[in-house]
C-alpha cells in the first residue's frame, strides 16, 4: 500500500502509542514483583525475560502477517482490535498465578508472553506504516516507557499491588479510546466510549481486586497486617504474646520480639546467635541490618549506652509500630533508629563505633539487598575497609551470615587485611555453631588491631561455655598463597554466587584456615545457573529462527544491505540493554537505594534516549551510515571514560546531599542515553530505504536481542563484574559501528 498519512488528529495516535510504552513497562515491573512473592528471589528475572521475548515475536509476525495492509482502515482496525486484546490480557495474567504451582507459571508465561506480542504488533505496525513519523515514534515510546517507571515505582508505594493491577487495566483502555478517535470509525467510536464507560466500575463489581491478591505459599495463615512498597511486600503474623513474624515478599523471615516480654530462655538463645555481646563492654555500637530488633534487643541487655540501628527496609520498621511504644526496642533511650541502606549512611558520618555489626543472615535475608543470587554491596573489599574506618583502634567488626555465605566473607576480609600487610591470622575470629530459626549461621569477628593472646582465649573459652566452636584463623604458605590470589567481593562484582561455587570442594566448602567444612546443602545457585543457560537457548534458538526464517522464506529481500543491518540491529539490540543495566547497578550504591537508583537511572536512560530520537527527525536525508558511525563512536569513547573515571568520580561525591547526586547521576548519564536514542530510528531510516516491508523485521530483531543483552549483561556482570559488562556493550557497539559503515 502507498505511504498512509496522518491527519490532524494524529495526536490521538500519539498519545494512544505513549501509553502502551508506559503500560508495558509498569507491566513488567509488576511482573517481577508477582513472581517474587509467587516463586522466590532470582527466577522472576528468568520468566519475565522469557516472557518480553514476545516484543520481538510481534514484530516478525507483523513481518509475515499484517506486511500488505491495503488500506488505512486496515491499519487503524488492527491497532484497536489488538489494543482491546492487549488491555484484557493484562490481568489475566496475574489472575492464572497460583503460588506454588508449576502448571501456573506454564499459564502464566503464556498469557504474559502474549500480551508482549500484542504489544510487539502495535509498535511493529507503527513503524512499518508511519515511516515518516519513525524518529517521533521512538521518542513516544521512551518517553512513555521513562514515565511508566517512574509511575509503576510512585503507585507501589501508594497502593497494593491488586489495586496497581487494576489502575494498569485501566490506563491502558485509554489507548483503545484513543485509536478510536484517530480511526474516527463513527458507531465503533461510541461503542469504544461505552465499554470503556462500564468497564471501570466493572472491575470493582466483581471484586477483581480480591481474585488478584497473591496468598503466601509457605503458609496457610491470615496475616494480620500487609504493607508493600515498590521492590517488597511485608506479611505480619502474631507468633505469640512475645514476638511477631514478618515475611518479605512470603520468602524470608525476620521477627519483631516485644521487648518487656522476653524470658530469660529467649535471651539466652539470642546470646548465641549475637554472640559479641556477652564477651566485651562496648560503650557504642552500629547495628546495620536491624530488622525486627533482635539483635538490638541483646545490645541494650549488654548495657551498650549508644547504639545507633540501621535499617533499608521502612515497611520492617513500620511493622514494630504494632508493639507498644514502651515494648518497642527502638524506642529505647540507648537506641537510635535511621531507615537508610548501610553503605550510605557511614559514607557520610563521621563517628567512630566500639562495635560494627552487620545482621544480614543468607541469600534469603529481610531488605532490599537480596536481589539475584545474593547481591549486595554490605559485604565487599570496599565496605569491609570503610567499616574499619569508622571503628575505635581496638574497636570489633561482627559480621553474621547464612553459613553458606561465611567462606565468600572471610576471603574477602583475608583479602582486604592482607592488601595492606596486616597478619590475619591475629585478627579475625570465626564461629560455624550459631543457629536462628533453625538454620545454620556464620559469625565472623575482626578486630581493628591484633588480638592479645588473652583477648582471644577468652573469647574461645566463653564461646566454648556456651556451646559454641570458635578458633582464629590459622595459615599455611599454601592458604596465604591461595588468598593472596583469591576473589575478593568488590563493589564491581558483589555477588555471594561466584565466591560460594569457587569454594567447592568434593561437594562441600571449605574455609581455608581453619578446619571449618560446610556442606554445600544449598542447591539454589546451580540450580538457578541452569535456568540461565536454558534461557539463553531459548532467545538464541529464537534469534536464529527470526533470522534465519525470513531469509529463506523471502528470497527477493536478500539484498546487499540485508545482512549488514541484521548485525547492526541485532548489535544495537544487545548493546542498549547492556548499558542500560550496567549503569543502573553502577549507581546504586552512590544513590544510596536500589529503588532510587532503578527509578532514576532507568527513567534518566529512557527520557534522554527519547530525545536523542526525536532529534534525528531533524536530520537531513543524507549519508546517515556515516552519521550512525560518528555517533557510535562518540558513544563509545564516553564509555571508555566512563570506565576510567567513574568510580573515582563517585568516592569523592559520595558525601553530596541526595538532591545533588541525583543531578550528577542524570547529568552524567544524558549524553551516552541521548546517542543511544538517535541509533535505532537512524538504523530504521536505512532500512527504509532498503525497503520499507524489512522494518518489522528489524524491530523485532532489536526486541530479541534486547533480552539476549539483558542475560549476557547479567552473566558478564556475575562473573567478570560491572565493568567487565561495559566494555562488552561498547564491543558490541564498535561492531554496530562497523556494519554501519559497510551499510548503504
């Protein structure tokens, strides 16, 4: 068909393809928060990417489907028809998932997989129709997906998750009003604005609101109080008349204990676990990871006259209001509470402490740090030697871990102390008895200066007393050859998995130094690379099928620029996410949250992104190959820079108010997200050229590959770190750069 114009009210279009964007990535936002509370931490990551993969499965079926359209109407019926499908599909999706139930996600990924085909389509046919309006397009769908961000993050922290469902139902039925109104179909407008009419006090009636509500799988309790947020939701049960028990996100479990009634029994088992406290007379303490308070609680019963309580998780900390304020810990005279992420707040104080313990448990652990496969920024080279700046000269570094965790920080602690010459083996102390709620506990104590002899043996002999093991650790040439050679956890690589898999020995881990073996009971880390390595299968068996499939279907589009833009698409596709994703995990901890460095670093990549594509509608047709190259190349040296100076950067603006970090962050990130945004439309406009029936084709390579980056940028980042994922999305770029060139 001949190109189709748009008319005056090509606003409606607009505004219809914004939201989409928007919805889309709300979706997967809300995706990835059902799937966490359903099915646990990690796997959310590999069904929601399974699930997006349909972006680019709608543009190769727009490919072969819908790539004749005769005539306008055609178009504007196609839009509406799969708006109206896409709009119903969304809570359907929610409302198939059943915690605990294979078969569910099997529904689940099929439901979700088509509503990002009909999304897929949409787009697809935009761009294949409107080739005109391409670099405006682009624009619209950055935009709406920048604000959709920011939007799924404010409505999470407002509302539950059913009722966030609901108002995504809902936002999204306006784009099929809008296709309407741009269509101007005369009685199906009418009918468009009486179902849309109905259809929101509808939702209410039948009280969807209740059926999309995700019930813990782990118990069959009522919960007496639920509160979420925009990365968890918090369960609180009543235990008993002594203490409440929260699960976060119906996974990981901490309790809040009423403080004036715990018997001496309950004191005595919590001694155990928080076993610094019964062996020196510390006069301050930090306490990072409170929680529910329990460890405060053994401080005050320590006479600890300065205790300072750091918790990430304001929704824990909202749950010890259900206490009593004269039973609530935090209310104490001894303790003061901040609802801050550890690492930021002694970035920026200056005090000393007697004692720093950190009360993190295990992979599963209460806040916002147990993201995939254990990430966190608490326990690196970097954090471990802050701690120790901010302890006394004889002051002591506690650190409690899930026991599966403990030989990944004592190497990095070995490392730390021996990159700056001090002798280990008179520092640091480790425990493998402690219990809580049943499950192994790792303790580890270093010391700011070295252990008198008497020091040590008095803290072995009371640890003994209590049914304890502890012992320092001891060296051998080959244990202080292996260490000096080892893998410390660095705020570029701050993951537990790769330390605990390289600590494996016959199927069990052991800690060098010390006689301490700790069976490797835990599956879940191999158990979920397995699930990364079949994901990976399945986007590339996809990615060569949407490759491979038109090439030979389609023997009169083979032509000399074909291949050089499936590289360059493909190459562009994998690039973005990468940056993208790295950049994101890049400033986290300079942000100081997760939630804040998602929200800023996502919406900042995506809005300037979007403005960089609406810039190339000004460009003249000309030798945009060349243009392309320029770009890229620029890009690419930003990164290099990047690379080099970044965390320098960040060290030294690291004491800035958030405000002013903040407005670092965007301004750093505006250039590279700007040119990242003029190389897709850019990329289109040639493919125009080629031949306008390629441009599906190419949008959803783009989409495939997007996923195929977002796996590999994770797998690099695990294993190599952050960086490591930079210059492999700059590699990637040089080599969009290069089909650029080749391309006519």
């Amino acid at each position: 068909m001949g190109k189709i114009r748009i008319k005056g009210t090509s606003f409606f279009l607009y505004i219809g393809f914004f939201i989409i964007a928007a919805s889309l990535l709300m979706l997967q936002i809300l995706y990835s928060r059902a799937l966490s509370v359903a099915f646990g931490f990690g796997f959310e990551f590999i069904i929601v990417s399974l699930v997006i993969l349909g972006i680019g499965i709608g543009g190769i079926l727009v490919f072969f489907l819908f790539n004749n359209l005769k005539s306008s109407n055609h178009v504007n019926s196609l839009l509406i028809i799969t708006s109206l499908i896409y709009g119903i599909s969304i809570p359907v999706s929610f409302l198939v998932l059943k915690p605990g139930n294979n078969f569910s996600v099997f529904l689940f990924l099929i439901v979700g997989f088509l509503t990002y085909v009909l999304a897929g389509i949409i787009a697809s046919v935009l761009f294949r129709y409107y080739t005109r309006k391409i670099s405006k397009l682009y624009f619209l769908s950055l935009l709406g997906s920048a604000l959709g961000t920011l939007g799924a993050v404010v409505f999470l922290e407002l509302f539950s998750m059913p009722i966030n469902i609901i108002l995504l139902v809902i936002f999204s039925s306006f784009s099929i009003l809008l296709f309407t109104f741009y269509a101007r179909p005369g009685k199906k407008l009418l009918i468009s604005i009486t179902a849309l009419i109905f259809v929101i006090p509808a939702l209410y009636w039948i009280g969807l609101e209740n059926y999309l509500q995700i019930v813990c799988p782990s118990t069959s309790e009522r919960p007496i109080a639920t509160k979420s947020d925009a990365l968890s939701r918090i369960d609180v049960y009543l235990a008993d008349e002594s203490h409440y028990k929260i699960m976060r996100n119906c996974h990981s479990r901490t309790l809040i204990f009423n403080y004036n009634t715990l018997d001496e029994n309950q004191l005595y088992k919590d001694a155990l676990i928080y076993f610094p406290f019964p062996t020196e007379n510390f006069s301050s303490a930090l306490m990072i990871g409170s929680a529910g308070g329990r460890g405060v609680i053994q401080a005050v019963e320590a006479g600890i006259p300065d205790i300072t309580a750091i918790e990430i998780n304001p929704l824990v900390v909202e749950s010890t209001e259900l206490l009593k304020r004269s039973d609530n810990i935090y209310y104490h005279d001894s303790v003061e509470l901040f609802v801050r992420e550890g690492r930021a707040f002694i970035s920026t104080s200056k005090e000393k402490y007697d004692l720093i313990y950190l009360l993190g448990l295990s992979l599963g652990r209460i806040g916002y740090g147990a993201h995939l496969l254990s990430e966190s920024y608490l326990y690196t080279k970097e954090a471990l030697d802050s701690y120790f700046r901010h302890l006394d000269e004889n002051g002591i570094l506690a650190i409690g871990v899930g026991k599966q965790s403990l030989p990944s920080i004592t190497e990095t602690a070995v490392i730390s102390l021996l990159k700056k010459g001090i002798d280990p083996t008179k520092r640091i102390i480790l425990f493998e008895d402690t219990i809580m709620n049943g499950k192994p506990r790792g303790l580890i104590l270093v010391k700011n200066s070295d252990f008198s002899k008497i020091e040590g043996d008095s803290i072995i002999k009371k640890a003994a007393e209590l049914g304890l093991g502890a012992r320092f650790l001891t060296l051998t040439k080959a244990d202080s050859e292996y260490y000096r050679n080892g893998r410390a956890m660095t705020d570029d690589q701050p993951y537990f998995l790769v330390h605990e898999l390289y600590g494996q020995e016959g199927g069990n881990m052991r800690i060098r130094g010390t006689n301490i073996i700790i069976p490797s009971v835990e599956k879940l880390p191999v158990y979920f690379l397995k699930y990364i390595l079949l994901l990976l299968t399945i986007i590339l068996l996809s990615y060569v099928l949407t490759v491979a499939v038109p090439l030979y279907k389609l023997k009169d589009l083979r032509s000399y620029n074909i291949l050089y833009l499936l590289g360059f698409f493909s190459a562009i596709g994998i690039g973005f996410i990468t940056f993208e994703l790295s950049f994101i995990h890049k400033f986290t901890l300079f942000l100081g949250h997760p939630v804040l460095s998602f929200s800023v670093t996502l919406a900042s990549v995506l809005f300037f992104g979007g403005l960089g594509s609406l810039a190339t509608g000004k460009f003249k047709e000309g030798d945009i190959p060349l243009k392309i190259a320029k770009i890229i190349f620029i890009l690419v040296l930003f990164i290099i820079l990047f690379i080099l100076s970044i965390n320098f950067a960040l060290s030294k603006l690291i004491f800035l108010d958030i405000a002013y970090k903040i407005l670092f962050a965007i301004s750093v990130l505006s250039l590279p997200s700007f040119l990242m945004g003029m190389i897709f439309p850019l990329g289109l406009k040639i493919a125009k050229r080629t031949s306008e029936k390629i441009i599906p084709w190419m949008v959803g390579i783009d989409g495939i590959t997007s996923v195929l980056g977002g796996t590999l940028a994770f797998v690099i980042s695990l294993t190599l770190g952050f960086s490591a994922a930079l210059i492999f999305g700059a590699l990637v770029y040089s080599f969009a750069l290069l089909m650029a060139l080749r391309m006519r």
